[in-house]
C-alpha cells in the first residue's frame, strides 16, 4: 500500500467528515488538494467527480432512508444541475489547464471564505417561499464542473437562507449531488472519448487519487455524526476554511514563480 494511496485516504476521510457536518466542503477540499500537488484543473474536477459518486450515493441512500429529501424540490434541482453541470465540463475541457489554473485557485480561495464565513454567521432564516430554483442549479452545477466543488457552498446556503428548512435542504441538494456528480463524470468520459477534451494525459495517473477519496469518504461517512457531537461544527468549518486558503496561498505563490 503506497504512501501517496494513504495520504488521499486521509484527503477524502477528512472531507467526508467536513461534508457530513457542514453539508459541504469534499469537493473543494479534495480538489484544493489535488491542485496543490500539481494535477490540472480539469483532470482534478474528473478525478473528485468520479470519487464523488460513490460517497454521494451513500449519502443519498441514508438521506432517503430517513426521509429529508423534498422530492418537488429535487425534481427541480437535479436537473438544472445537470445541466449546469454538463455545460460546465464542456468549458472546462475546452481551455487549456494553465490557463484557467489562475481563476480556479482564485474561486477556491472564496469557496475557503465562503466556508468560514457560513461557519461564522450562518445563514439567516427568512420566511419567504424558495424562488429561483432552477436558475440555482444550473449556476451550482455550473460552478461545481469548473471549479471541482463548490454544489454544497452555492446551493444550499442560497437555499436555507431564502427560507427552507435545513433538514430538507440538506438532504435534497446531496442527493441530488449524486446526480450532478454521476452526469459530470459522465460529461468528462464522454468529452475524452470523443477527442474533445485534448490536454486529458494520462486519467490513470489519477487513479490512486481517486481510490483514495473513494476508501476515505466511504469509511468517513458513517462516522460524521459521532465527529460532530465530540468537534464543533463551528471549529471544523473554520479550521476547513483556513485549510483551504493556505493551499491557496500556496498554489498563488507557485503561479507566480516565489515557489
């Protein structure tokens, strides 16, 4: 077992944790992450995407068990998302990676703000009906292709704060996330196989990488809960967040040459 298969065990238990507790945050982290190291933006947002199937669809299935899912809500979600999502993968697949590098460390860097922002002050509750579903879910879809994250932090702040309750939100927009993620994916073979996406390289070079987010997630997910009652939401969300800008950091220093 490699040193490198370890370490992205630990990338995906920890974004696990972090995603079960905030109802966010395993696609940025993960992605942050896999941006540190060098790998290219697109190959980074396949890589959590295909990682991300396998942990969403647990979440979905708990969720749905235990009823949080708002299915009028869901059938607007999902498929703006897809959309969004879809859209978003052509874009990305379509720019060179070092030149989109730049704008996607800068939108990990308000992902990171965004996170310990919410943490912070939370979003406040309003009594006014959610509006502007579908319009949500093709910019969370959209946001989250491009960027590697980014469905949890957009959607479902927006929605919670226009009014819906928290239980359902959350359980909606992850499950919906296995939609999202399993279109995306899908997005991204379907753009290599068809030549489409040029710069692509090697996918099994990611291959450790995503086995490591799939065991990580999946051996997180069943202990977020007990996580949350011994560590603070309010703690893991800030320490996430303060995570993710360091890396960001990080990455700007080394696109400007100091690294």
């Amino acid at each position: 077992m490699s040193l490198d298969f370890l370490l992205f065990v630990a990338v995906g238990f920890l974004a696990q944790i972090v995603d079960g507790a905030l109802g966010m945050a395993y696609g940025v982290v993960s992605t942050t992450v896999l941006l540190s190291i060098g790998v290219a933006p697109a190959n980074a947002s396949a890589s959590v995407h295909t990682a991300e199937m396998f942990t969403t669809f647990a979440s979905a299935l708990s969720h749905l068990w235990h009823r949080n899912v708002d299915k009028h809500l869901f059938w607007k979600l999902a498929p703006a998302g897809v959309v969004g999502g879809v859209v978003g993968t052509f874009v990305l697949t379509s720019v060179d990676g070092a030149t989109i590098k730049p704008y996607i460390v800068a939108y990990m860097g308000v992902m990171g703000v965004v996170i310990i922002w919410r943490t912070l002050y939370g979003v406040k509750q309003r009594t006014e009906p959610v509006r502007g579903v579908v319009p949500l879910g093709l910019t969370g879809g959209f946001v989250d292709a491009v960027g590697g994250g980014g469905w949890g932090p957009v959607v479902t702040t927006t929605l919670v704060g226009a009014g819906g309750q928290p239980r359902y939100v959350i359980g909606t927009v992850n499950t919906a996330e296995f939609v999202l993620t399993t279109a995306v994916s899908a997005a991204f073979l379907a753009a290599l196989l068809t030549g489409h996406w040029e710069d692509a390289g090697d996918l099994t070079q990611n291959a450790t990488a995503v086995a490591g987010l799939i065991v990580g997630g999946l051996c997180a997910a069943p202990l977020a809960g007990y996580v949350v009652k011994r560590i603070s939401p309010r703690t893991l969300g800030v320490a996430v967040g303060t995570l993710v800008l360091i890396l960001v950091v990080y990455q700007t220093l080394r696109l400007l040459g100091y690294l």
